[in-house]
C-alpha cells in the first residue's frame, strides 16, 4: 500500500543517501500510459517528483515482449552506468519472472527434482566447473594474464558450476572480496566485461561475469571448446 510504498523509499533514502520516490503501476489494474511529453509530464506528481520511474510492459517499448523499463535523472541513473565513481556505483539489475507465481511454481518442482537426483546431478555440474576455473586460468596465466576464478568450492557446497572470471592487477591469488573486483587499483572489471565479453561473443560464446553457471545440459566438450575461445581472446588481449 502507500504507506509501505513510502516507508520503503525512506529506508532506500537512507541507506544510499537518494531520496526515491516509488510509482508502480500494476498491469492487471488496467492503468496505461503512453511513451511521449505526455508521459513525461506524468511523472510529475502533484506533491513530489519522481526521480526514478519504472514503466512497465504496457508501455509500447517491447512490442508485447516482457519488457520494462527504469528512467530517472541523469545524475541518479549515471551511478549505475559502466563509467561510474568506484566509490559511488551502485549495482542495477532486474528479473521480470522474480515472484511471479508461475515461476515460483516452476522454482519449486525443479527443487524436488534436484534433490531427488543430487548424487547424479552436483556431482556432474561440479566436475564441469572445475575444468572450466581450472582451464581460465590456465589459459589466460600462458599468456601473462592474472585471471582469477571465483565459484568453487566452499562450505557451502563441493559441488560448485559457478564460473567467475576476475583480472587481479594487485598480485593476488585469489578473489578475497566483493569490493576487490569492483576496485579499479585491485582489479580490472573492464577487462572482464567488456574486452574478455566481446571477444567471447566473437568465439561464439555468451558469458556473464566473466563466464557464468554451468547446468546438467552443459557437456565436457563444450566446456573445452568454451577453454578455447578462452585462449584466443587471451592470445588477442596479450598481443
């Protein structure tokens, strides 16, 4: 309700110093707006000013696709592009599905199937990533470059296929922080997402932080073949 819409923004505000203004306009309800100054001057509320929005897929921005949208000001949106001040980034992300009863539904039988079969499927998943953290660094290491994978294994699990790629430029040997990646004078996240990403897509391969999470779908071979692309972007990046 308004009231917990409200509470909500004056939590946000407080924690990341910005003061949010929450609008959600739900789809069932029938509300719409159109793209154009019309729904520009839509944001301007009569007590306060948005300095976020977030349209939804009523919006004609994703021609019935599950698409949506954040605007806002400039200096509040900048913090979230690639280019932002280390030490004032904030991290943007989104899941459309996130909550949606039908997904949680889906959610929930895949849970009983992966605990019914856990001794065949972890077991398998985690071979896979450790070919795959072990063959990043490996590849890249030949060519003079300090890749570091995180996702292996932990207390919480022996059975890891999380696949992190980082560029250490402060000598470490392993990945010790969140805050380690993301500072420029420890690590090199433009390496990562941007020339290492590219030169993947190039080979054929989509990776996410670097490389991602491998699933019981995913064979050996192509977790070799990704090795691969590996190395040739790691012979380009060096040369």
């Amino acid at each position: 309700d308004r009231g917990h819409r409200h509470s909500a923004a004056d939590r946000l505000s407080d924690y990341a110093e910005i003061r949010v203004y929450l609008v959600e306009r739900v789809e069932c309800s029938g509300v719409k707006a159109k793209c154009g100054d019309d729904f520009v001057e839509n944001q301007h509320h009569p007590v306060t000013t948005a300095e976020l929005s977030r349209p939804l897929k009523v919006l004609p921005i994703g021609g019935g696709m599950p698409v949506a949208a954040v605007a806002g000001r400039s200096e509040i949106m900048e913090l979230a592009a690639p280019g932002a001040p280390h030490e004032r980034a904030v991290k943007f992300d989104g899941g459309t599905f996130s909550g949606h009863p039908s997904a949680m539904l889906a959610g929930l039988a895949f849970l009983k199937h992966l605990v019914a079969h856990e001794h065949e499927l972890y077991p398998h998943i985690g071979q896979l990533g450790r070919i795959a953290r072990e063959g990043i660094e490996e590849r890249f290491a030949a060519y003079g470059l300090n890749a570091r994978c995180a996702g292996d294994a932990s207390e919480a699990g022996a059975d890891s296929s999380l696949v992190a790629v980082h560029f250490l430029t402060d000598g470490g040997e392993r990945v010790r922080d969140p805050e380690q990646i993301y500072d420029p004078n420890r690590s090199d996240p433009e390496l990562r997402d941007v020339i290492v990403k590219l030169g993947m897509l190039n080979e054929g391969f989509f990776v996410v932080h670097g490389y991602g999470a491998l699933s019981f779908a995913h064979t050996e071979e192509q977790v070799r073949r990704s090795l691969d692309a590996f190395e040739q972007v790691a012979k380009r990046v060096s040369s």
